[in-house]
C-alpha cells in the first residue's frame, strides 16, 4: 500500500494528488470506493480495462493493475471535471462489501502511482477549494450525515443546499453595494452633492441589514433542532423521575452519543421524540446535599435547569393530589404537570386549575400515558422549530453574525460623524465578518475545525 513514497508528496495543494478512500459504512453488501484528482481516469482504466461513459454505470472485472488478478466485479463509475462533486475528475466503484474485497480493490487502486488514502472531510474539502460549495453547505453536508431525528434531517438538507450561504451572501452583497456608495462620496468628494447624497441612500439599506441580523440572532430554532430540546425533570425525591426517563427511553428512540461537553454526573439521556431530538435530564437529588462532590453536582444541575427549554414536574399522585399551582422553581421555561403512578389504587386524580399548561396523568411502571406525553413534547418542540428555516444554526454562525452586527451599530450610531473613510470601514469589517461565515474570505484558520467534523470517504 506504500508504494507511494510519500516525502516525494508536495505539501497538500487541493487537487495535486488524487485521493481514494471507501465512503460507505462497514458491514454493508455494497461497498463504495471514491477517487478524486486528476489520476482518477488512470484508476479506472488500469483496474476495469477501459474509461466509462460519463456518469453511467459499467459493469467491469476489477483486476489488480500489476498482477492482473481479478479482484471482483463491480460497477464503475466516471465523473469528469469540472462539473463533479469536488470540481476534480472523480471515479467511483461500487463492489461487494466484504472486508477482503475491499482491502484488495482499495490496495490496487492506492497502488496506481500518484494515489494516496484520503484524509477525513478531504473530497468536501477539495468541493469547497474549488468553488462548488460554500462553507455552510460544507457544515450542512456534516449534519446531514450526522442527522439522526428527521427535524435534523430537514434542516440539515436545506442547510447543506444553500440555505443558509444564499441569505448570507444575499446581505453581503447589500452591504457591499452600501459600502459602495460611500465610498462614491470618498472618490468625489470635490463634487459638492455626491458625499451627502450617497449617505442617504446607503443608510436605510444599513438599517434594514441591521434588524435582519438582529432577527436572525434572535432566532434560536436552528440551535433547537440541532442541538435539541433540553428538557428537565424535576419533582420531589421518589416522585419517579428516574422512572420516566428510563421508561421514555425504552419507548423511545435513545440516541446515543458521546458529544463532548454533557455532563456525566447529571443523568442525561437524548430521545428522538416524535422526531424531534430531546435531551432529558434528571434533577434528582437537588435537595440534598451532603458532600462537595454533591453540592457540585447541584450547581451543575441547577445551571442545566436555567438552560431548559421545557421543565416536566413530576408528582406522585399516591402521595396525594398535585399541588394546585405549579411550585416555585427558577426557570423561565415552561412548567408542564406530569402526575405520575396513575396505575396505583390509591392514586389521587390531578387537579390541573392551578397549572397555565397542559398536564398529563401517565404511569412510568405500565406505560400508560406516556404515547400522549411524548405527543405533547413532540408538538412543544414542533411549535418551537415551525416556520421558514432559520438563517444561523451553529455557534460559529452567531459569532460572524454578531460581528457584523456590531460594526453596524457602531456605523449606524455614529452615520453623521464618522469621517467617509471610516463609515466605509465598519462596514467593509461587517461584510468581511458575514464572508468568513460562508467562506467567501479569510478562513484558511477555519478550514481545519470545519472538515475534521467529517469522516474517511466524505
Ligand atoms: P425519583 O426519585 O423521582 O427518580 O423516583 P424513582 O424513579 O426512583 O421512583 C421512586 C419509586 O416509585 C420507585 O420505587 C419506583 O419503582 C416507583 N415508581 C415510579 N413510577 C411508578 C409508577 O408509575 N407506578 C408505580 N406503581 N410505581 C412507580
């Protein structure tokens, strides 16, 4: 496989070497192999006889290029450039999954000369390089394959095919176009009525910029679908809140995943709730604390319930009715009532007077109740998430969008001040901040952080 000596490798420029990995997950009956750079046409040739027709699939006998021993029968695929996924010739083989298959045609293929293993994200990376994505669509790629509710599917999809980079396009430009025409007024400034003329017509533009960006920061249904809904349980000790979430998460879809960041210490588990991802965290033991390592472990807790999206206060009905108005507790979220152990004899009913929002009378020990809960919460988040897809999704999102909305406070707040020169800059910093969301400029520091989101193959 090392046949390639790879100290005679240049340093990595998009598009110098031709890259080859397999792209599908393991196990399945098919298995992809993709190539990209300017070799891949040599790959097809060397390994399946001949150079498909462009974008049709061909039947072929792979054979090792060196030996010539057939390694199986696949199809073979060829996408010249530039007009391919990543703007480079590209090919692909579609063969049967098996380890050893793939070991043999991956071997032959690395062992064309000019070829080496790709790294991961690196054929979105050449997409990019090469102008046929822009960096929102590149993240959007990533959520698509990582989307595992199918809220996360929609939004990834809209994200991945331009959503997002046309809208933050669509305002540089405006900006640009303002920026323009203050720096007219700069070029002639001798002519008397250009300066204040110009500044005019740029200003409402600036204004109308300014309140879509405000909008779309405020806007926090992108987070929501991604990240998911956080939900807490709270209620006293022995009210079933372990039980809930444990009886939700054998109904429901458990989502599995090892995010960096959640705390361990609080019991946390993510659902896929009516499809929609949901994270439910267990208050328990918020009362009592008796040691440091618990009295942390609270803090911790108390900060996830201030971040909650929805708060599920679980009530014990064998220990007698609800209370009639919702207890005080911190948080801005809303409160829901989940009267529990509905299945008990001595179960008490629920008053529901005293509670703005819904409740619901379920039993985490028969099940009972819990089909219309997760109904309920799905319909909160759908509620929550509705309407045209959000412009900002990721934190780096918000950050560009917040830089540019900071240089246009300061150019709007300061418009009849500042000289041309340094109108003309706060918004040339403004433009600059939405082009690194998109990748249109200044990201080469991004780069790294973006595509090490993805895997071998993509
Ligand atoms: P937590 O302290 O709020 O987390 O409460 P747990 O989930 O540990 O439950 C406390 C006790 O109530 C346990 O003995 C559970 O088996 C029991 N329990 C929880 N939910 C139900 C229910 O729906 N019906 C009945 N009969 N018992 C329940």
């Amino acid at each position: 496989k090392s046949a390639i000596d790879k100290s005679a490798i240049e340093p990595p420029v998009a598009g110098a070497d031709t890259i080859a990995a397999v792209s599908s997950g393991s196990g399945g009956a098919v298995a992809v192999i993709r190539l990209s750079g300017p070799q891949a046409g040599a790959v097809l040739v060397a390994l399946a006889g001949r150079l498909p027709e462009p974008r049709r699939a061909h039947l072929a006998r792979l054979r090792h290029p060196t030996s010539g021993e057939v390694l199986d029968q696949g199809l073979a695929l060829w996408f010249p450039g530039p007009r391919s996924a990543t703007g480079e010739d590209m090919a692909e083989l579609q063969i049967h999954g098996g380890r050893a298959v793939v070991a043999a045609v991956l071997g032959a293929v690395l062992a064309v000369p000019g070829l080496r293993p790709a790294e991961a994200g690196e054929f979105t990376r050449r997409a990019f390089l090469n102008g046929r994505m822009d960096l929102t669509e590149a993240e959007g790629l990533a959520d698509l394959i990582g989307a595992q509710t199918q809220a996360q599917r929609r939004l990834a999809f809209a994200h991945a095919f331009g959503h997002l980079g046309q809208r933050v396009e669509d305002w540089r430009r405006r900006l640009i176009r303002a920026m323009a025409l203050i720096e007219a007024g700069i070029d002639f400034a001798d002519e008397d009525d250009v300066p204040a003329g110009a500044r005019a017509l740029a200003r409402p533009e600036v204004e109308a910029l300014q309140a879509e960006l405000q909008a779309a920061l405020a806007d926090r249904r992108g987070a929501l679908v991604r990240e998911g809904a956080l939900i807490a349980i709270a209620g006293l000790p022995n009210a079933g809140k372990s039980s809930l979430i444990n009886a939700l998460a054998q109904r429901d879809i458990a989502i599995v995943s090892d995010e960096p960041g959640t705390t361990r210490d609080l019991l946390e588990v993510a659902l896929d709730l009516d499809g929609h991802k949901a994270t439910l965290v267990d208050t328990a033991g918020l009362r009592e604390a008796e040691s440091k390592v618990e009295a942390e472990g609270i803090r911790r807790a108390r900060a996830r319930i201030a971040d909650a999206d929805l708060v599920l206060w679980v009530h014990d009905l064998s220990a007698g009715p609800a209370p009639e108005a919702c207890p005080s507790i911190e948080v801005d979220a809303p409160l829901w009532l989940v009267a529990n152990k509905i299945d008990r004899a001595d179960a008490a009913p629920a008053p529901s007077a005293g509670w703005a929002v819904q409740d619901y009378n379920v039993s985490a020990a028969s099940g009972e109740g819990l089909e219309a809960l997760t109904r309920g919460i799905g319909g909160f988040i759908a509620a929550r998430t509705e309407g045209e897809h959000p412009a900002l999704i990721r934190a780096r999102h918000r950050a560009s969008a917040g830089q540019a909305a900071a240089h246009l406070a300061v150019a709007l707040g300061q418009w009849e001040r500042l000289d041309d020169e340094l109108l003309a800059e706060e918004l040339r910093l403004a433009a600059r901040a939405l082009g690194r969301m998109t990748g249109a400029i200044g990201v080469e520091d991004l780069l790294d952080v973006v595509f090490r989101e993805f895997c071998i193959g993509k």
